[in-house]
C-alpha cells in the first residue's frame, strides 16, 4: 500500500492509496455539503442535486451518462447525507481513465429545467417509497426530534412539499455555492499508478472554478424529548432512541464504536441477549453515526405493539446498568475482535476502503491505513468507556415510537 | 480478460458425499465459506412452513460443548462475521473471518450443524422471533411483493416463501423440527464452498475429520403442484403500489443461459438498460425499477420490479410490459450486448476481491453444475454471444407463461 496526496491550484484535494494486489479501482468525489447545508426553503436540494448531477452535461445527456459508465462495465453510484454528497465508481484498472471522464464530467452538470422537473418525479417517488417503510419513517422523526432547531435535525430527502416548490435558478445558486473545488476531495483506492491519478486529475478538475464555501458546524445539544406517530396500518411497534455521543473530531470515536457494539451489535451484545434471543423483539441494535461536531447513539428496535412499553423499559435499564457498572474486559474484547475482523474484510475491496480514505481526508485531512485503524481500536481501555460512557451517558433518550400503538410512554425507570 | 486468474481452484468430495470446493485467493487475509444443506423451505412437510428458517435459528443455540452464549462468544471472539438463514431450495451457512481463525470457525460450525442441542426452553423464543419477522414483512411491501409473486409463479414447493404463515408458524411442534433436522440435514446434497487466504491440504483434512462421520440420508421426495393465478392484486393502503412479473428463463444449467442472462441484463441489469431508461430516466415514472435472473435446478425466471404512486402505476406497468414485448420482438443491438458483456465481465473480476462472494460463487457453481466455471470460460461464452444469438433467444421466452402481481391500494388494468 502506498499513500500520496497533493493539492490542485483551484483547491481540490486529491489523495490516492494504491494497491497492486487489488483487481480494481475505486475513485470518489467527496464533497462537503448535505441537508445540514440547506436553507428551510430549498428543503432536499443536496440530494436533489446528487440525482440531477446524472442528468448531463454539455458533452451528455443524461442516457450517455449511464451509457458511457456501463460501457466500461463501471459500478457508479453516489450518496447523500447530513453532511457529504459522495460520487464514486469502481472499474477495471484498464478502464480508469473512460470511468473517470464521465465522473469528473458530470461533477459540472447543466443542470437543465426539462430534466429538473422530469427528476422531481423520480424524487418524489423516492419519498413515498420512505413514507411506506416504517423505519425510515421512525429515523427521520427522530432526528427531527433530536436535533431539533439544529440543521442536523433536517430531512435528507425533504418533503413533497419542498421538492414541489423548488426552483431550478435555487438549485443552480447551491451548486455555485457548494460545489467548489476547495469543497471537494478527490480520492483513488485500489490498482492504478500515482501518475495516472495526477494527470486525470489535472485534466479532467484542473479549470474547475469556485469561491472556497464554508460550514457553521455548531455542535448541538439532543432535546431527550418523546413521541409518539399512529401508523394504524403497520404490524410491528418501529422505536428509535437517540443519545448524544463523541463528534468525528475527537478520539472518541473509537470507542464510542465499540460501545455501540457492546451494547447493540446484531448479534451477540447486551441488546440482542436482552431482547432478541428471548423474541421479545425481532429487531434491537445501537450505532454509533459521528457528524461534524456532533455525535450520536442510534438505538433500533423493531417488536410487537403490545411490548413496545416492557421492551422500552428493559433498555433504559440496561442502559442504567452500563452505567453504573461499567462494560466487563471480556466484552470489551470481543468486541475488538469483532471490529477488527470486520475492518479487514471490509479494506479488502477498493470500494471499501475509499469511502474511509475520502472522509477521513474531508475531515481530518488525515491517512490513516487500515493497521493504524486495527490499532486505534486496539488502544481502547475499559477506562477509556467508562469515561466516555461518563461523558456521554446515553440517558435520557430522545424516543420517537412509530407504529399502531400510541399507549406507550417515557419509559419510568430513567 | 487480464490475469485475474492468479487462483486455483480445488474440490474434493468425501465417501459420505459431502462436497467441498475450495479456491485460493492471493493477496488477501480473509478467509469466508458458504455451506448449503439441502434442506430449503420447499422440502418441509406439508403445514410446517417455516420450519426450516425456525431450525436455521435453533442450531445455534447451544451446540457441542457449549451452550448458546458460548457459540456466539467464540464465534465472535474468532471475530467471525457469520449468518444462518433458510431460502427455497437450501438451508445456508456463510461465514467470514481472518484466514488463520478459519479452521476454529468450521470447528465450530461442525458442533452448529451435526451436535445442535436443540433445547425445548428456546422453541418458544424462536416462534415469538418467528411470527414477528411475518408481521415485519407485512410492514415491507417491496419485499413482500416479490414473495408473493414467487409463491405465485413457481409450482409449489418452488416458491414457497421460508417465513412460512401465521399460522404454520404458530403450530409447528419441536418434534418436527428436529425431525426436519435429523433428515434434511444430510452429507449427500451438501456443499461447503471455501474461498481466501487457505491451505487446501489442510483444509481438505480438517473439513474430513469434522464432517466425516456425517451419516448420509434420503433424497426426498417432492410432489409438485400448480399455483397462480397468473394475474392478482393484494390490497393495501401503501403510498406506492408495487408492481412484480416473472416469466421463464433459461437454467444455469442450459446452453442457452448465457443468453438468457444477456436479455435479463438487457432489459433490466444495469443504469443505461431498457427498464431504467424507459421508465425513470426518461418518464420519471418510478424511483426503483429492475429486471434480475433467478434460477433453481429445473426452472429459472426473469424477474422484474417496479414501485411507483397509484396515478403512475398502470403506465409503469404498460411500459414494462411493452418493453419486454419489444425485447421479444424486436430483439438487441450490437451495442447493448458490449454494455452487457463488459458489466458482467467486470463484475466477475471484481468478485475476486471478496473471499465471501468467492465462496457463495463456488457452491452455487457447483449446486447448479458440479463443477466450477472459470473466469476464462465464462469470459468465453460471454464473447461468443452475437446479437443475433440472443435475439433470436428473446424471440422464444415465454412470456406468454407471464405472473403480474400487484399490491398497493387500487389493481391496474392488467395485460391479457
């Protein structure tokens, strides 16, 4: 493995880690804007603008895009998030540079107002598709509720409403906004040559033009309130808990990851012993999600409407007892082992390991190859969750509970 | 093809009939297996659907020497990522660690699969688990369509969805499953694919002595009945209305399935191919549209999807419809079969990087062929393939033997 970076004139961070064991490769735009961005009145417009950026560009159409990729046998998809809207392909080395001249093209879209309102359709859709699965539902409430005033509170998708509105001069105006080369990281995993990277680079990003674009990241303060929403309609109760938790600026965070594990992996953590393996739920996991300044514990439980209240209980006890008794020295190494095993199976594909070269590097603008990775998680002490589990004590939970119930309330034992 | 064929392919099967199949991947640290017992929903007796799926749980939970935390302590301290799940045709185990804690993982697995205690205390939680991953599907609509269009398209037992009913899930008594147990869970049938970072004679003896002494059992047999209707509609106030067809395919096993493989791929595989193109890029009728292929033994399907609001639904369907119309009739172009070819061949080389893919490849590879394909066979027939050869394939699906399942709160006008 070999890690190199440089900075283009116009500001856009390009990094690379090679791999000539690899059998392709993967490259990224990482660009730092997402619902956190976004005004009340241009509500989904990040995500709105990650679709539309696959809808042309002066040398494309929106069918030659998906063509041009497919041709080569790429794999492109792209993400949006509070926070980063992520553009990325994986291919045959051979065809690095085809795959990447669609990517880097399209990263400068038209952005036409045919394709706009043809694209608010397919969003719309989208958003409905959301409002019929419970959980997705239950997640955006609660972060809603969480976060509260605090943009991090914003939906991802926005509504029907928002997307509705929307103008595509306000699209345009973000895009100018955001999608400066100096808010951009460019990242390659996988088979290729440093020289290569440069000159596509260079080629392909090099006139790229943009006033730098910053971000007021205020970290905010979890309102612990609870909720209730009348599905009438679903089967099963959807609760999702939210706590406060380290930021992805501090150390932290790798405890707070094997915290998570601890408490809520799928299998085998305090949650699944408490709650799945007798069936009380069919469904109880924890997460950690680090945001830019902020942090969270996502707690997840899935169970019949009838036990949602005996089940909100059992966790805010066992949530109690973590607390005043501590992890044990056993669990804490399983859940290394756990973590570490997961690390390099995941690091084994190229596109498995760009999107932690590419946010470690928006973020910290810090490498960090997978051994110093294993070896941060490694350095965890029980003392060092203890502590953090003092500073960030899970309790009380922001709870919203979705579902066909709304007899159930804040759980008595916080 | 470049020389990503750096890997070595073994197998060996052992006088109990067990097969394993086994392929060393250079340049990676991981080590992952897959092992099918024939033992899949279709093969549970009649009334006891979800059986299987409840038994893929219940192995779990003690085994050997150790009880039911201790399988998954150790398994987790081994840091072995692993899940135990029934489909229609087999029961899977699948699993992936460090390649040195390979062999302590199938130690294991030997205790999961031969030596499961089977405790009555832990029916009960199982069935509770059982019934709510029912009520969840109802909650899922997207998947739920697709189940319901196999049990629909399929003759039973070949699309009997694993979570069983209610009901059959509420009534199965634990004498059955451990019956099911003691007689699907068989040598003769089973296949334990094995990719990563191995040494295969020490695999080769390691898979003997754990799984020697596995006592060989019956094939079962299966009477087949005709299902349908061909044309349906579950009602539900979804926001969307689901939209699911299927018609017959090309086995893996036929010389035609690489052509059936091309017109599903063409159809519906990939960004640029017709169902994505017709119906989102250029409509915007839907966010989510796909064609798969999928295939058991004696039978395989096109399969495709779309979901969309209710005023959108009958012209997504319509479109769907004639486009695969049109891939009959009209057939494909020399360029769509490039697309097609280059995807799939990439896709092939980029499985090389997952131990855990690996290993699914090799024991469905040898589920469906008993042998192993090579990337350079494969790469073969993909290149033999002309427009006209897939074409004149197109032309003879029989779509006219076409499921349509809708779900969602008002049925469309279907197709005669």
């Amino acid at each position: 493995m070999h890690f190199h970076n440089t900075v283009l004139d116009n500001g856009l961070h390009v990094i690379a880690e090679l791999n000539d064991q690899a059998h392709s490769v993967a490259c990224g735009f990482f660009v730092k804007t997402g619902s956190r961005d976004e005004s009340k009145d241009v509500a989904g417009v990040s995500h709105f603008l990650e679709h539309m950026i696959f809808k042309g560009t002066p040398r494309r159409d929106a069918l030659a895009v998906n063509r041009d990729f497919d041709r080569v046998g790429a794999k492109h998809n792209a993400q949006t998030s509070e926070e980063d809207t992520f553009y990325h392909v994986t291919c045959l080395p051979e065809y690095l540079p085809q795959s990447f001249d669609v990517l880097s093209d399209i990263l400068r879209p038209t952005l036409r107002e045919d394709d706009f309102d043809t694209e608010k359709q397919v969003i719309i859709e989208e958003i409905k598709m959301y409002l019929d699965n419970p959980m997705s539902v239950a997640y955006e409430a609660a972060k809603a509720a969480h976060f509260g005033a605090h943009p991090l509170g914003q939906s991802i998708l926005g509504s029907v409403e928002s997307i509705s509105d929307m103008k595509v001069e306000r699209m345009r105006e973000y895009f100018a906004k955001r999608y400066s080369p100096a808010n951009i990281v460019l990242a390659f995993a996988g088979k290729t040559q440093w020289d290569t990277v440069i000159d596509l680079a260079r080629k392909h990003c090099g006139h790229w033009a943009g006033e730098p674009a910053a971000r007021q990241a205020v970290a905010p303060r979890g309102s612990g309130s609870f909720q209730t929403i009348l599905r009438a309609d679903d089967q099963q109760q959807t609760v999702i808990g939210v706590a406060d938790g380290p930021p992805l600026e501090s150390p932290d965070r790798y405890v707070a990851q094997l915290l998570a594990t601890i408490l809520g992996d799928h299998t085998g953590s305090r949650l699944y012993w408490e709650l799945v393996d007798p069936g009380f739920a069919d469904g109880a996991e924890v997460s950690y999600q680090d945001y830019n300044q902020a942090g969270t514990f996502y707690t997840f439980l899935s169970c019949e409407p009838g036990e949602t209240q005996e089940n909100l209980g059992r966790i805010t006890d066992l949530y109690a007892d973590i607390l005043s008794e501590g992890p044990t020295e056993e669990e804490l190494t399983q859940a290394k082992n756990k973590v570490l095993a997961r690390s390099v199976l995941m690091s084994e594909r190229p596109m498995g390991r760009l999107s932690s070269l590419g946010f470690h590097w928006t973020y910290r603008r810090e490498y960090m190859a997978v051994a110093d990775e294993l070896e941060a998680y490694n350095r965890v002490t029980l003392d060092d969750l203890n502590r953090v589990l003092r500073q960030w004590p899970l309790l009380p939970l922001t709870i919203v509970s979705v579902g066909p119930t709304v007899d159930v309330k804040r759980p008595e034992s916080e | 093809m470049p020389d990503a064929a750096a890997t070595v392919v073994t197998q060996h099967t052992y006088p109990n009939g067990l097969v394993l199949v086994a392929e060393t991947m250079p340049g990676v640290q991981s080590a992952a297996f897959t092992l099918l017992l024939p033992a899949g929903s279709a093969y549970e007796p009649e009334g006891t659907g979800g059986a299987a799926s409840m038994l893929s749980e219940w192995i779990t939970r003690g085994a050997g020497d150790r009880d039911s935390r201790e399988v998954l302590s150790a398994l987790d301290n081994l840091g072995v990522s692993h899940g135990e799940s029934a489909q229609n045709l087999h029961t899977s185990i699948a699993a992936a660690t460090l390649g040195r804690n390979l062999i302590p993982a199938l130690e294991i697995f030997a205790d999961v699969v031969l030596r499961p205690h089977l405790d009555d205390e832990e029916v009960e939680p199982i069935r509770a688990l059982a019934l709510q991953t029912l009520r969840s599907l109802e909650d899922d609509p997207g998947t739920k369509v697709i189940y319901e269009l196999r049990k629909r398209h399929f003759p039973d037992p070949w699309g009997r969805p694993s979570p069983g009913t209610p009901e059959t899930v509420a009534a199965v008594a634990p004498e059955t499953l451990r019956t099911f147990h003691r007689e699907r869970y068989r040598p003769n049938g089973a296949i334990l694919g094995v990719a990563g970072a191995i040494d295969w004679p020490r695999l080769r003896d390691a898979v003997g002595h754990l799984f020697g002494g596995w006592r060989p059992g019956a094939e079962p047999s299966v009477v087949e009945r005709a299902t349908g209707p061909a044309r349906d509609h579950i009602l539900r106030e979804t926001q969307q209305i689901q939209i699911a067809l299927a018609y017959p395919a090309a086995t893996v096993a036929s010389p035609e399935y690489y052509r059936a493989r091309a017109a599903a791929a063409i159809l519906g595989g990939y960004s640029s191919a017709r169902l994505f193109t017709e119906v989102r890029e250029k409509r915007g009728l839907c966010y989510s549209v796909y064609a798969s292929y999928e295939s058991h033994r004696n039978r395989a399907a096109i399969l495709c999807y779309a979901g969309t609001s209710a005023d959108r639904a009958q012209q997504t369907l319509d479109v769907t419809v004639a486009e695969i119309a049109r891939l009959t009739r009209d057939g494909i172009e020399a360029e769509e079969l490039e697309t097609m070819r280059a995807g799939l061949k990439s896709a092939l080389i980029m499985q090389q990087e997952s131990s855990m893919s690996r290993s699914g490849a090799l024991a469905s590879d040898w589920f469906y062929l008993g042998r192993v394909r090579s990337l350079a066979e494969i790469s073969a027939a993909l290149d033999a393939l002309t427009p006209a050869s897939v074409s004149e394939y197109a032309a003879s699906q029989g779509t006219r033997e076409m499921t349509i399942l809708t779900l969602g709160p008002n049925a469309l006008v279907m197709p005669v």
